[in-house]
C-alpha cells in the first residue's frame, strides 16, 4: 500500500503563495512597461537619477570643441565674440571654457544663443596689462536648455 509522503499545504499556505507570485509578478510587468510618456512632467528629482549617470548628450543642446584666435584687448575691456556652433538653437543656455591655460587675468564667458547656430561670449582682458593675442587656442562650448 502506497502512502502519501507529502502533506499537501492548507488552505492559508496556498493563499499565501498565490499572494507572493502575484506581488512578485506585479512588480516585474510594472519595471519592464514604464516608459516616458508614463512620467508626469517634473516630477522626476536628482535623487531619482543615479550618480554619474546623465551626461550632456542626455541633454539638449551641443557640445562641441574648437579653437579661437584674438587679437590683444586692451587692458580693462572686452571684446564680444560670435562663435560660430552648428545646432545651437536660440534661447539656449551656454557655456564656453578654456582647454589650455589662459594668460592671468584673461576671462572668457557666454551670453547667449542669439541667432541660429551662433553662440556669443564675451573675451575680457582684466590683467592690468597688456593682453598677449592668442592663436588657435582650444574651447569647449556646450549649449542646453
């Protein structure tokens, strides 16, 4: 005679488990069907986002290097710059930096998209001095809303 050597859970158990999978296989379907239209507008934050993980091509806008040449400006003045950046869109937020070392004193910093495809920045030569022209020297111009 053949007995049964497996208790069969009770009622409470099965439920239980049901319970489990249910749960399990909720969170799942909930992980791999968010998609971005899914997101309400601002309501993710920086602490949403994980470290390290958005870089400017995650944003809109260029990024792009380059290089530019001026000539002295006088001690105490600047001389505004149009720079010419494929992509830039009007309205958009820019930054301009220096790859090299610059001369002490020497700033460089943008305004504005004004145009289509041109960024303005300004050259500023506060060395109480005079300002040694500069040829071929590499920037870095990102552009974003």
């Amino acid at each position: 005679m053949l007995r049964n050597r497996f208790k069969l859970p009770g009622h409470g158990t099965l439920v239980a488990y049901v319970a489990l999978f249910v749960a399990l296989g909720g969170t799942a379907y909930a992980a791999n069907t968010v998609g971005s239209e899914d997101i309400i507008d601002d309501s993710v934050q920086s602490v949403d986002i994980k470290d390290q993980t958005v870089t400017t091509k995650d944003m809109a806008g260029v990024e792009t290097n380059g290089f530019i040449s001026l000539s002295g400006i006088p001690d105490g003045h600047c001389n505004q710059v149009t720079l010419g950046i494929g992509g830039a869109k009007v309205g958009e937020t820019t930054i301009v930096s220096a790859k090299a070392p610059l001369q002490d004193g020497i700033v460089f910093y943008a305004q504005s998209v004004l145009t289509k495809g041109h960024v303005t920045m300004d050259a500023c030569n506060f060395s109480g001095g005079a300002m040694n022209p500069i040829s071929d020297f590499p920037i870095r111009v990102i552009t974003f809303r």
